[in-house]
C-alpha cells in the first residue's frame, strides 16, 4: 500500500503539471489530454497485487481524473442527489466505489451506512477534507481538528454555543431580528427573501461573534465572506485570476481583519473594557484548557472563519426553503401562525422571547425539521478510513475516503412514510420515534454540528416576528426551482414573496 500512495502522489503531480501547461498554452491541450490518459493508465497499472486480491466494493470511477465529480454536481444543481444515489445502489448494493473531487470514494448508504461513520469517529475513520477547502476554512478550525485537539476545541466552542450560553443572547438576537423585519421588511409590498436573510444572518454573527454592528463596516466583510464560499465550489487551481485564487486572497484579508480585531479584543479584556462573556470573541480568548493553556490566534481566526461559514449556510437555506414549502402547505403556515400568537399573548408590551418561549415552539421547530429533511443543508461529509473496514461482504483499505450523505435515508419509504409529502407531524413528539442515524441533517456523534442549537434558536425567532409582522405571504413563483451549487440547497431566485401586513 505504501509504495502504491507513492506512486499515486507521484501521478497526482504529474496532472497537476498537466493542468498548469493546459492553463498557460491552450495550444497543447491535445498533448495535454494524451499525457492525463497515459498517466490514467498507468496508474492502473502501478496498483499492486495485493490490493487487487482484496474484496473491494463494486462500482464506476466513471472518467479518469474527474470521476464522476461533474455528474454529482449537477444532480445536487438539478435537485436529484437522491437519484445519483438511487442508480448506484440499484446497480451496485449498499456500499459502491465512485470518484469524487479527484479521489476514490466509497459510499456507504442507509441508516447502517450512517452509523458507521457517524459512530466511529476517531476508531474506525476520521474526517478529511480536501486540502483545497483546509486552504479556506482552516487547518485549525474545529471541522478540520481531529483527536484531543478536535475535543480541546469543541469545549471552548460549546462555552459560546452549548444552551446554557445562548439563553444569554437570545434577547440580542430576537432584537437584532425584529429591527431587521421592521426596517427591511415591513411597509414593503413585495421582497426577496433570500438575499434580506442572507445580510440578517451575517449581522447577527458579526454582532455576537466579536463585537461589530456598524453596517458600514459589516459590508467590506460581507463581501469577502461570500467570496471565500464562493471559493470553495470553485476548481482548486490556485492561479491569478481564478475563483480559487480570489477566494484565497479574500481568506487573506479576512484573516487581517480578524487578527487586528483578536488584538484590540485583548487590550480591551485586560483594561477591563469588556468582559470574557460578552460575545464568542471573548469567550474564545479568555478559554483555557485542562492544562491552562489559551488558543492560538490562529485557532482562533480558523475557528471564526468556519463558524462564520457553518452558521451562515445551515441558517440561510432551512429559513428560505420554508417559505417556499409553506406557501405550497397553508394549513401549515396558519398552524404555526396560531402558536406564534399564542406566545405573543402571554407578553406584555416590549416584553422579551424568553428561551422558555422558545421550547414552547414545538410546531415551529417541527415546521423546520421536516424542511431539513427534505432539504438537509449539506449532503453529507467525508471520512477517511484508520485501518482497514471489513463491512458488508467488502474490504474498505486503509486510507480510503468514504462518504455518508442524509440523501440516502431522509427521501426513503423505509424511514419515512410518503417521503415526498411535507408532513412536519412526523417529528411530532407523539408520533413513532425516529430511528436513529435516519435522520441526520446536523450529522452525528462527535462532529455534531456545534452550531445547529444556534441556528435552531436563529429560525425559531425569525418565525416568531415574521409572524407577528405578517398576516402571511404569497410566492411569487410557486414553481420556482431549488438547486445546490453544491451546498446548501436554495430557490434558484431567491424566493420573491408578495406580503400581507398585519394591522
């Protein structure tokens, strides 16, 4: 195995060189596809003995160099990532080979799958990234950590987003929103609900992430935030003038930004001038582990930079897509309506949502469920396998990436009945129980999401005071499209609604 990952990092700096000739002289693209062929080939042909004696699953790597890399994206652009997966399965079993981003991955499916290796962190697989995205999210954000420096980080991290923490923010944050309504929404005949979330969401991280509420200064961060996300859909060829490139060069920046903010943050705890509470900022630097030992400042920026992009997605995506899917389920939306205004009645004027408020909002969160298994926000992670997995008949070597995805237990009839209905009853508490590892749309074990009780309590009040603003609404195009591009999935025009102004 060894002399074979040699051999493959070898062939993989030969395509590499390939596609930097292909870059600079469009004239040798011919030359250029004949050389990626005969590496191809030879590369197959390097592959030893002892590998090609193991019981691997069955699959297609579908093109060489690309895989099926291509077709994948547009089955997540085209909203069918159930059926890349369906025709597979049909095809193959359970557990398949395919070629994803460069690399040979299995895919193990169902509810089994997801057990695997959302229940083996650390045992059997570990997370992995492709280096191209580590690039833009961080070596050392919490994503990326893996071990005691993964479980050293998730504890300073759940200071800041644990439930106990976010009782303290939810009045910061239920304020944030209804100016938000008020001044963007109400009084309008007709929005886009997209892009009105979109600033919202990233408002509310930069206020209580570290500290910023000028709207002027929000813009220039903004705008380099979606540029780095913007990055990593791009084609990971770091060459001026790139998708890739601008996007690294906005991590730059950012990371400027950030360092400068880390610095201030720190003169301003030690003068007494803020306190190590008062947002994630403070929370992240007056953090010290078992043996006392503060964060890197890179730790901290990595960290910022993922946290801004995990919350700004999971967020943006269920609260969009819920507008679309309630205006196709009115009897829905009124239901919601009605337990909105219930909890409306018990405050008094200017009164405040408490967080016992919103545990009370037991329709609406189950309103949010089900668009997220409907739509989970990503369709999955990768892992990398410690040692070699005998599962399902196959062998799994050492070192190979495996993939789960929600999208091969949240559309099927064996975990939910009429998967293709909106029927936020199924999460009732109630209704039958579901079955662990089929509903996943947060992952699972160790790499939980740690922003999804965040983005949960971020819904719940944005619900909460559209509905007291509103009457209801009225899509524009009732049969607008969702794609993902590839994450998180979203109406492809960002959900145009009519508004009816409550009096």
């Amino acid at each position: 195995m060894d002399s074979f990952h040699c051999n493959i990092s070898t062939v993989n700096a030969k395509i590499h060189q390939v596609i930097l000739q292909m870059e600079s002289f469009p004239a040798t693209l011919f030359i250029a596809m004949g050389s990626i062929t005969v590496i191809t080939l030879l590369m197959l042909f390097l592959r030893p003995k002892k590998q090609s004696s193991l019981k691997l699953p069955p699959g297609n790597l579908g093109f060489p160099l690309i895989g099926e890399t291509f077709k994948f994206l547009e089955a997540l652009r085209s909203n069918k990532a159930q059926q890349f997966f369906e025709e597979r399965v049909a095809k193959f079993g359970e557990v398949f080979m395919t070629s994803l981003t460069g690399h040979r991955t299995i895919v193990v499916c169902g509810a089994k799958g997801n057990r695997l290796l959302l229940s083996n962190e650390n045992k059997l697989v570990v997370v992995s990234w492709p280096v191209s995205f580590l690039k833009l999210m961080g070596e050392d954000s919490v994503a990326a950590k893996i071990g005691e420096s993964h479980r050293t980080l998730r504890a300073a991290i759940d200071t800041f987003f644990g439930p106990g923490a976010l009782q303290n923010y939810v009045a910061k944050m239920s304020s944030e929103i209804e100016v938000h309504i008020n001044e963007k929404w109400k009084g309008k005949e007709q929005v886009t609900v997209l892009p009105l979330v979109r600033r919202l969401l990233f408002a509310i991280a930069c206020s209580l992430f570290f500290g910023i509420t000028d709207e002027h200064a929000l813009e220039p961060l903004h705008i380099l935030l979606e540029t780095v996300l913007t990055g990593n859909l791009c084609v990971p060829i770091d060459f001026p003038g790139t998708g890739y490139n601008k996007a690294v060069k906005a991590r730059a920046k950012l990371d400027a930004i950030l360092l400068s903010l880390i610095e201030k943050r720190r003169r301003d705890l030690k003068s007494g001038m803020a306190s190590p509470k008062q947002d994630l900022l403070s929370v992240l630097l007056t953090f010290r582990d078992e043996r006392g030992k503060p964060l890197s400042d890179k730790e901290i920026i990595d960290n910022f930079s993922g946290l801004l992009h995990a919350s700004y997605d999971t967020t943006i995506s269920p609260i969009t897509i819920m507008f679309k899917l309630l205006s196709d389920n009115p009897e829905c939306y009124q239901k919601m309506a009605q337990e909105q205004l219930a909890i409306l009645s018990t405050k008094m004027e200017g009164e405040d949502i408490s967080w016992k408020d919103l545990r009370e909002m037991k329709y609406t969160w189950q309103i949010v469920q089900e668009t997220l298994r409907m739509f989970p926000p990503s369709f999955g992670t990768f892992r990398k396998a410690l040692s070699d997995i005998h599962y399902d008949g196959y062998i799994i070597p050492k070192g190979s990436k495996l993939l789960w995805t929600a999208y091969t237990t949240h559309p099927k009839e064996e975990y939910f009945t009429n998967p293709e209905k909106f029927m936020p009853s199924r999460f009732h508490e109630e209704a039958p129980p579901v079955a662990p590892y089929t509903y996943v749309p947060f992952g699972g074990g160790l790499r939980k999401c740690p922003g999804w009780e965040f983005s949960k309590t971020e819904i719940l009040l944005f619900m909460h005071h559209f509905v007291k603003a509103f009457t209801g609404y009225k899509t524009i195009d009732p049969d607008e499209k969702i794609s993902a591009n590839p994450v998180p999935p979203l109406p492809v025009n960002g959900c145009p609604i009519k508004l009816f102004q409550r009096s």
